[in-house]
C-alpha cells in the first residue's frame, strides 16, 4: 500500500512523518526506514527507525537509480515493512510529471515485498489532476 500525504510547503508534512514513524517503530515486527534528502529534522526520529539521508548518496540522480537503490535495500534487508519517503518531489528527478510512475514503482515493490509506503508531497491535489493515486490511501 502507497499512503500519500499532500499539503503546501511548509504545512508540517516532515513532522507528521516523523511522527507516523516513530508511532509505526512502536508496533512494528520488522524495520522502519525513513528516508529524507537531507539530515534536518531527525533529531525528533526514533532512534530504531532507520533514517537515510540521500544527500549522502549524491550519485543517486534519477528515478531509475532511487528505484536500484530500494531494492537493494529491500533485497539486503527482508525484515523491512515500512518506508516512509519525505518531499517526494526533492528526491533525484521526480517532479508532478513523472510522479505516477514513481507511484507505480512503489505500488509494485510494496505489493512484492509486503512492504507499507508512506510518502509526503509538497503540492496540493489541484496542482497534481493527472497523476494517479489510485489504489493509494490519501492521509489527508
């Protein structure tokens, strides 16, 4: 399952990750991965919630490498069940025009590995009409 979280720049989304992932390493059987683009705002990150920071994986460019480097994570770590991704839209090349296809990425790979997405956007729905959020929770 994709769960997508929507809102204006600066409207808490980072926060409210944070906090669904610390909530969700609370009851987890597995491991929690929270992966943002840099290494502000995880002073308030759980300590057992794995936090990734792509600014220290510079050579990670487009959606196609960022895909390589989740199944590789999945692929070294079976125990994983839930990934939250923070500002989308700051990760390598994603931009509202690809983001579709970057759902579909997640839709297949959580669907393969049992695996929760959770993922914050800095757009509104009326900025995205064409994307496809479809067979995605809207926690918002």
């Amino acid at each position: 399952m994709v769960n997508v979280l929507t809102g204006p720049k600066g409207s808490g989304k980072t926060q409210q990750m944070i906090d669904l992932a610390n909530e969700a390493v609370k009851t987890s059987s597995g491991n929690v991965v929270l992966i943002k683009k840099r290494h502000t705002d995880t002073s308030s990150v759980d300590f057992n919630v794995r936090a990734i920071c792509m600014a220290d994986y510079a050579d990670i460019t487009n959606i196609e490498e960022f895909k390589g480097f989740l199944y590789g994570m999945v692929a070294g770590n079976h125990d994983i069940e839930t990934i939250f991704i923070d500002g989308v839209l700051k990760q390598v090349d994603i931009s509202i025009d690809n983001l579709s296809m970057f759902i579909d990425i997640l839709k297949k790979l959580s669907e393969e590995n049992k695996i929760e997405f959770y993922i914050s956007i800095s757009a509104s729905l009326d900025e995205m009409p064409d994307v496809d959020f479809s067979d995605c929770k809207m926690l918002n």
